[in-house]
C-alpha cells in the first residue's frame, strides 16, 4: 500500500513542484492550502507524513504543529516543515514545537526527498 | 617716685598679659570642649564680684571714712538680693535662657512683644546711665597712679598728667575689650575667656584688700583690740546714720545689683547652669563680706595717719606707700587696678551687645537694599558693630572724665549711675512677676524715671550752672518753684540723692502700673508675657548644659533626619565609646555638642545647626542674629536646591529622550526583522519553485512536451515575479530615503488616467469592467505625470487582481476645486475588513486571496509617491465595494521631499 502525505502549502507552483516528486517516488499525495483549517484536513487524512509550510493564510505552520503535537494519535506524526523566511529564531521555535525535520526554502529536490525518505521507511 | 610709677607700670603691663594668657587659655579649652571647669559655681561666684568695682575697692574706705557705716549698704543691698531673692535671679536666668536674652534691653524688649523700640530706649538709657560708672574706673586708676607718683613738682615735670593718663587708661581697657569680647561671636552671648579672667581679678582683688586690711591690722594698729579701740575712739563710731539714705541706698544698691548690664551680663547670659545661682546665692554675700571687712580699720587708720586732706579714696595705696610698703602698695593697686578692668570690660561688652543689636544692626539691615534677605556675612557685621560701639561707650566713659572734671567723691559717681539703671527695675520685674504689664506701660514709665534721673542727678552732678543753670536750683526752671531738681513738688530737705531715687522710681513705677492698666497687649506681647511670667511651667527641668540623657535621645532623633540613620548612630556609638559609656547614647557634654553641631553643620549650615542643637539642649530660643543667620543658609540652600531641580529636571528629559529613542530603536530592529523576514519570504518562494522546476528539467526523464511547457512557463512567470519584486523594493527604498527624483510637468489628469487604464488593461485578464465617469472640469496640474500614472495602474490593477465579484466593475470619477483635484476609483468587489483597512498601506500587507504574484507592497509604493506629490491616498470605508481616492494639489509642491 502506497505511502500517504499531506501537503499543507499555499503556493500553488510549489504545490505542483512537490506533488510531482513525491507522486514519481511512489506517495499517495493530498493538499490542503488553508491554515486555518488545517489540523482537522490532517486529523481526517491521517496521513504518513506532512508537509508544513512556515506561512500560510489563516494560521501559522507553528500554530498548526503545536496543536497537532497536543493530539495523542498524532505526537509521533512525522512532519517536515518548509519555511521561506530563513530565520534562525524560526528553526528554534518549530523544533521546541516538535517538527521532525526543518528546511528552508529553496531547497534541491534531492535534499527534500532524502529527507522524506528519511521519515518515512517505506 | 618716678622709679615705683615705672615699677607700677611694668607690673601692670606683666599683670594685663597673664590675664589675657589665662582668658586665652581658657578659650582654647572651650574651644577642646574641655571647659567643665571654666564654669563651676566658684567661677560663676567669682564672676559676680565685677559688682565690686574699683569704687567699692577704693570708693567703700573713702566713702566710710566720709560717712560712716553708710557704705555697708552698698554691699548690704546685693547680699539680699542674692539670699532673699535668689529666686528671682532664678527665674532671670530661666528666662534668660528659654528666650536666648543677650541683654536687659533684650529681655525688656522680648518681654513686650519684642518691641525694638523699647530696645533702644533701654540701650540708650543703659549707655547713659553707665557713661559715669565707666569715667568712674578711669578716674579711680588715674587717682591711684597719681598716689604712686606723688604731688606734681613746682614745674610740674614730674606729676602726673590726669587727662593723658587717663586716655591710655582707656585705649588700654578699649583694645583688651575688644580683643577678648569679640574675638569670635557665639551665638548665646557667652565668652569664657573674659569670665575666667574677671574671676581671677575677683581672687586679686580680695587678696589685695585683705593684705592691705591684715597690714592696718596688724602691722600699724597693733591687733584687733586696739583696733577697736582706735575705731571707738574715732569720729566714725559717733556719726550717726541717717534712716532715710540707709533704706535707699540699700533698696538702689540692690536694684542697680539685678539692672545694671554687667550684672545681667554675669548672673544671666553668662550663666551655665541654673543651679549655680543657688550656691552663689551665699557664697556671693560670704565674698562681700570678706570685701568689706576691713573697710573700717583702713579708714581709720587712714584718717589717723595720713595727714589732714589726703584723699580718703586712696587710703588703700596710700597708707602701706606712707608705711613705705611699696610691695603691698602695689598689690593693692593691682586689686584696684583689677576692679576697674574687670567692670569696664564686661559693661562694655554687655553695652556693646545691646548697641550693635538693637542700634546698629536694624539700621544696617534698613540701609542695606534688600531689607532681610541679606547675603553678606552677618558675623563679620555683627563683630565690626560690637567693636565700634565698644569704642564709642569707652569713648563716652572718657568724655564724662574729662567733663566732670575728675573730681568729686567716686561714691557719688557710682550712686548716679546706680540710680540711673535702677529705672529698669519696673519694667523687668512687672515684666517677670505680672502678666498685665504692657509695652505703653514699660515704654512710659522707663521715659518717664530716666526723664527725672536726667534732670535731677546726672545733669546736676557736673555741678550747679555747669549745665542745668544755677536758678534751677534755686527757684526752679522758669520759676515754677515744685520743679526745683533736688525739692520736686516742693518736698524740700530730702538728701539729693535719695530725692532723686524716691522721685523716679516712685514716679516709673506708678507711670508703669497705670499705663498697663489704661493699654491693652498686642498678641505678641500676650504670648511673650505668659512665656515669661510662667516661664517654670513651660521651659522643663532646669538643666545646664550638662543636659540629661533625654536630651542624647532627642538628639539623636534630629541627627538621623539629617544626618541619615547609619550616620547618625555610628557618629552617636563612636562617641559612647570614647565617654566609656555603655549602649549608644553618650552624654551630650561640650565636646560631643561641639562635634555633633559640625557634623550637622555639614548638612544644615552653621548657624541652623547651632540654633538646633542649642534649642534641644538648652531649650533655648532663637535669637533675632540666628533666625538671619539661619534664613541667610537657608536662602543659599534654596538657590542650590532649586538649581539642582533644574539639573535634575533637565536629566530626567534627557533620560526621557533616551528611553523615548531607545524604544524607537528596539520598535525598528523588530520592524526590520519582520521587514527582512518578509523579503526573505518573498524572494525565496518564486525562487522555489524556480528551483525545483528546472530540477525537474534536468533530472527527470520522460516528460512531455505539454508539461515541459508548463514547468517552463512556471519558472518564467515566476522569474517576473522575482524581478517585479525587487524593483518594487528598490523603488519602494528610493521613495522612503526621499532620494527619488521627481520630473514636474505640466498637464492634464484625463490624459494620466487614459493611459493607466490602457496600460493596466492590457496585463489584466479582461474581466474587469472599467467605467470612465468624464467631466467637464478643468483638469491641468502641475506634478510628475509618470509617478501619478504609477499609482493609478496600481489602484486599476489591484481592482483586476482582488475584485471578486460576478460581474467586477472599477468606477473612475475625478472631482475637481480650484486648488486639488480627486480623484475616485470605486469598485464593486468585497469591502476590505475594518480591522485590515488599517495595514493595507503598509509594506507586505496582503489581507485578499489573490493570485500570489502581490508581494503586498503596492499600496505602501502609492502611499509614498503620493507623500512625494504633496497630496495623499486613503480607503473610505464603503457599505459594498471599496473606495480609494487620491487627492493632489493643482501645483504640487515638490520641493517639500
């Protein structure tokens, strides 16, 4: 059974750009590019893994991370966040949110799948 | 006999310079604060016999040898005073104290109100009434030298020159008076050095008599017996003593004892401790006593002796020098000589005082511009006052000398002078005793007694016609016979002398009691006549300045208000410790008072210091020189605190700047995190799609040809994307720094707006309809046409990328006044929310979904063009739809960058 990722993303190019990687390596891909509704899409998609803009219309991806952290089935819940800000302080803040993996935009696309890879053994 | 005068002086000279050693010495004690000894009940007793002048020391054998045992008076009056009054002394030197007196003129004058011209009237009677008593000294030294030098020879070579011997008499006594009385001015009127001296030439001076008397005694009559038997056998025993002088006399002595200044000077302002009065109160009779013992064997003698018309008033000297006794001759000159320093240094101190304080003093501070709030060194002005009045009464004492001549009998001087002060015996016991005595009262009744003193016994004792005219005397002024100056009201018969007392005193009395009667107090006058005659009720425990421990409590409280706590009690335990004492209190004697009013002094200034230190220890008053003083420090404190306010002020604007600067600083490093954060944002998205789609261009194999089109197309759009935003920043940055250069021009509105709408139209998607509302209006301005286009193809694309509607429509109308234009676009899409109205002229400030090619810096580009063109650009809030309307000046003025 094919792997399943949700990815929560507003940017409909980079929408596009990681729906074709992640479908060509084999993943079930879903998107949702609403912050604020976020969390529930997650909670009905039960995925294997998501993908986590910093900034999305209507909430933040830390907001959206610390409250699905707070959710039991989904403390162990691998996500990988993007963030196109590349501040360090946003790094620190979504690691004591409990992200899995954090990276700053742009990135290779070697680099993101090695690193969904890495979240996910298939 | 020129050998012993150049003997005599020499001695003298000696003598003058130990006494200023011994004063000296004692200073520099006080001054240690080791003068416990300097005021003991003996130095306070010693200290009253200046009482015995060199009148009672030569003038009691002149004045028995005269007449009789009348002289007894003159010591009977004082001793009881001091046994039967000593209560009433008690009571002076309370007030004395409680009200910080400096004189009689002060004590009558704080007694009524502080009335200051009862000051002067009272200075000026005391300086008047104690002229004679001075020329009295002068002349009474001069006489003894004169005994030393013998009768002038028949060229007149070799005697004395009175009048010349005199002037350096007084320019001696003037320079140590000065020297001693005003070398430091202490706030309470005290000077040790000149008590402990005048307590030594108390000792001389009975050592003197005594020696002489032992000499007569014994040396010449032979022992007691005969003695007596020569007194028996001489013309004194016989003279009988006339009732009338002997009751006056004694009531005058004992009056001038509590009136004269340099009593009140000694019994009360120099006083240390209340108690002292009470031992003195024996031990001072016991002293007259001793003085006066052998008044009689010496006139006796002396009148057996001496040949017939030798001057009675210098028997003391003249007797051992007849006896060829030169040593004791000497001795007893020195006693004499003793006598008159002692009295003239302190009545001129305490005259001065009164002179400097209630003459000189207010005319100084009405002449000085600025009235009371002087600034100079009132000390300096004070002890210049006190020495130029110290001149001026020796002056005086000498000008009476040579006046009257420096004849007649010393008795009589000193009974003039006594009757002269005696006068203020009514004021200053009504004062003390009855609480209904009044200014109008005191002020009449001392004019009214001095008035007749003056007519009947100081102008006439320079002689009949030497200034009242002889007829005066006889039929009385302009014939009105009851004014006669020795027979008022016709009572002829009466001694001179008693005359005059019974007239004046009686008369100032019944003026003083009436006049109180008739007027009523002033408020001041009230609260000072109850302070004084209740003076036990309200001034405590009577104490000296040797106070209690309550006193080191109260102390301490005062000393940690100013001082601080920590201070003030490490100062407070320090000196505990060095006293030995146990706990933290030490006992507040002279040196720890003198330290603690430094360390106060600091703080507060000298004169506040000393005026608080002195009102807790010795439950003093503030004198009239210590509130100027005081208000003096404290007027240089208020300057120095209110310049310190203005410093202080300007700081805390400074810090306020600071910290107003500082929060803008902090405002715009987190501004410009959230700026950078934002651009990163913005540049790095387009950048990652870029990315990743020419990744997958190159990486991935077996694409068609429809997605490498897309994927190509996105990089592209993206690329634009990336490129519009950075010259949307850099634009954005030139306007914000103000470097943006602006190409005024000429034209109309109509025309911008034409092309903003062509340009717009031709990126947009085509949906959007445009309505063009023409008028007719003038639309020429002046401004820079391509910057104006920049924000309506903003505004019109805006309109293209947010309005949502089903059929979006932008609406364009232009108004126009003679001086702005306006200019309208109104469009049907959904209103921007009120709370988001506010952000979308800032920089990325995105509030609608739109196809994420906005970098949200569009309207804050508008917003400062329009800044730039003098004119502005807003949202109106809208039921439906949004507004924006910019307004611009006809002539825009472009300078204003």
């Amino acid at each position: 059974m094919d792997k399943h990722v949700l990815l929560v993303e507003d940017e409909v190019n980079i929408i596009e750009a990681m729906s074709f990687l992640l479908k060509r390596e084999g993943w079930k891909v879903d998107t949702h590019s609403d912050g604020a509704t976020a969390v529930s899409a997650i909670r009905d998609a039960r995925p294997d893994l998501v993908v986590l803009d910093y900034m999305l219309p209507g909430k933040s991806g830390i907001a959206i991370l610390t409250e699905l952290r707070a959710l039991p089935d989904f403390a162990a819940l691998p996500v990988l966040m993007l963030t196109a800000r590349g501040q360090l302080r946003d790094r620190e803040e979504a690691e004591r949110a409990g992200v899995n993996r954090f990276m700053t935009k742009p990135f290779s696309n070697t680099e993101v799948l090695n690193a969904v890879r890495d979240l996910v053994r298939v | 006999m020129t050998a012993s005068l150049n003997l005599l002086i020499g001695v003298s000279l000696i003598y003058v310079a130990f006494l200023f050693a011994v004063a000296f010495a004692a200073e520099r004690a006080a001054v240690r604060g080791r003068s416990g000894w300097l005021r003991t009940p003996l130095v306070y007793t010693l200290s009253l016999s200046i009482y015995c002048t060199a009148w009672t020391f030569y003038g009691a054998v002149g004045y028995a040898a005269r007449s009789g045992m009348e002289y007894v008076t003159i010591y009977l009056g004082p001793s009881l005073v001091m046994i039967g009054w000593w209560w009433v002394l008690r009571k002076l030197v309370r007030i004395g104290r409680s009200q910080r007196v400096t004189s009689v003129a002060d004590l009558i004058s704080a007694r009524y109100g502080k009335s200051n011209t009862l000051a002067i009237v009272v200075t000026v009677m005391a300086v008047v009434g104690v002229t004679p008593y001075i020329a009295l000294q002068l002349q009474s030294v001069t006489l003894a030298l004169s005994a030393f030098a013998g009768p002038p020879a028949a060229d007149g070579s070799a005697g004395l020159n009175m009048l010349s011997s005199g002037f350096w008499v007084a320019a001696g006594l003037a320079v140590f008076t000065v020297l001693f009385g005003t070398r430091n001015l202490n706030a309470n009127e005290r000077h040790d050095g000149v008590v402990i001296a005048i307590a030594v030439e108390a000792v001389v001076k009975l050592v003197a008599l005594i020696a002489v008397g032992i000499f007569v005694v014994w040396g010449i009559a032979g022992g007691v017996r005969p003695m007596m038997e020569q007194i028996d056998a001489s013309a004194l025993g016989t003279w009988q003593v006339d009732r009338s002088r002997w009751a006056a006399l004694t009531v005058l002595s004992a009056a001038a004892f509590l009136c004269l200044p340099r009593m009140f000077q000694v019994l009360v302002v120099e006083n240390d401790d209340e108690r002292h009065v009470q031992i003195a109160s024996w031990a001072f009779p016991v002293y007259l006593m001793l003085m006066s013992l052998f008044v009689v064997p010496i006139a006796v003698v002396g009148l057996n002796l001496l040949p017939p018309g030798s001057n009675p008033d210098l028997f003391v000297v003249s007797v051992p020098l007849a006896e060829g006794r030169t040593g004791l001759a000497v001795l007893s000159f020195l006693g004499g000589f003793s006598s008159a320093t002692s009295m003239v240094i302190v009545a001129t101190l305490a005259l001065s005082t009164m002179v400097s304080n209630h003459v000189v003093m207010p005319i100084y501070l009405s002449l000085k511009p600025g009235g009371a709030s002087m600034s100079g060194d009132v000390r300096s002005v004070i002890l210049r006052a006190r020495r130029l009045s110290i001149l001026l009464i020796i002056a005086l004492g000498y000008l009476y000398y040579v006046l009257s001549g420096g004849s007649g009998a010393l008795a009589a001087i000193g009974l003039i002078s006594f009757a002269g002060v005696a006068q203020f015996l009514p004021a200053m016991l009504g004062g003390i005793f009855w609480r209904g005595a009044t200014r109008v009262g005191a002020l009449s009744g001392l004019c009214l007694g001095f008035a007749i003193w003056v007519y009947a016994s100081l102008l006439p004792s320079f002689g009949q016609g030497a200034v009242l005219p002889a007829s005066f005397f006889e039929v009385g002024p302009w014939g009105i016979g009851w004014l006669r100056p020795y027979a008022f009201f016709g009572i002829e018969g009466i001694d001179p002398t008693v005359h005059a007392v019974l007239w004046s005193l009686l008369l100032n009395t019944c003026v003083f009691v009436v006049g109180s009667l008739l007027s009523f107090p002033k408020p001041l006058e009230r609260l000072q006549g109850a302070q004084f005659v209740n003076v036990f009720d309200h001034s405590g425990q009577a104490r000296g300045w040797h106070a209690s421990v309550a006193a080191s409590e109260d102390l301490m409280i005062m000393a940690q208000r100013i001082l601080g706590a920590a201070e003030a009690q490490a100062l407070f335990r320090a000196a505990a410790r060095e006293q030995g004492m146990i706990g933290h209190l030490p006992e507040p004697n002279p040196a720890f008072l003198e330290r603690l009013e430094r360390e106060l002094s600091a703080s507060v200034g000298t004169a506040t210091a000393h005026a608080m230190v002195s009102q807790m220890v010795g439950a003093a008053s503030v004198s009239v020189e210590d509130l100027l003083a005081v208000a003096d420090e404290s007027a240089q404190m208020l300057e120095y605190s209110s310049q310190l306010e203005t410093k202080s002020a300007e700081l805390s604007r400074t810090a306020g700047q600071l910290r107003e600067a500082n929060d803008k600083l902090t405002q715009l490093s987190v501004q410009k995190d959230a700026f950078l954060g934002q651009i990163s944002h913005e540049l790095r998205t387009p950048m990652t799609s870029i990315r990743a789609f020419s990744e997958i261009m190159r990486d991935a194999e077996g694409l068609s040809a429809a997605e490498k089109t897309k994927y190509a197309s996105i990089i592209h759009v993206e690329a634009i994307r990336l490129t519009r935003l950075l010259d949307d920043l850099l634009d954005l940055s030139v306007l914000e720094n103000g470097q943006v250069s602006l190409n005024p021009a000429t034209g109309r509105l109509d025309a911008v707006l034409d092309h903003a709408v062509i340009t717009a139209g031709a990126s947009g998607d085509g949906r959007l309809r445009i309505v063009r509302h023409k008028t007719t209006a003038d639309t020429m301005l002046t401004t820079d046409m391509d910057r104006l286009g920049q924000v309506f193809i903003n505004l019109i694309t805006n309109a293209q990328k947010y309005c949502r509607a089903e059929a979006p429509q932008l609406e364009i109308s232009v108004r126009a006044t003679p001086d702005m234009l306006r200019v309208e676009f109104r469009d049907n899409g959904t209103p921007i929310p009120d709370a988001a109205r506010a952000l979308i002229f800032e920089k990325f400030a995105r509030v609608a979904e739109g196809d994420g090619s906005g970098a949200g810096l569009g309207l804050a580009i508008c917003r400062e063009i329009m800044a730039r063109l003098g004119g502005d650009i807003s949202h109106v809030p809208q039921a439906s739809g949004n507004l924006f309307v910019v307004q611009m000046p006809r002539a825009a003025a472009l300078a204003a960058q």
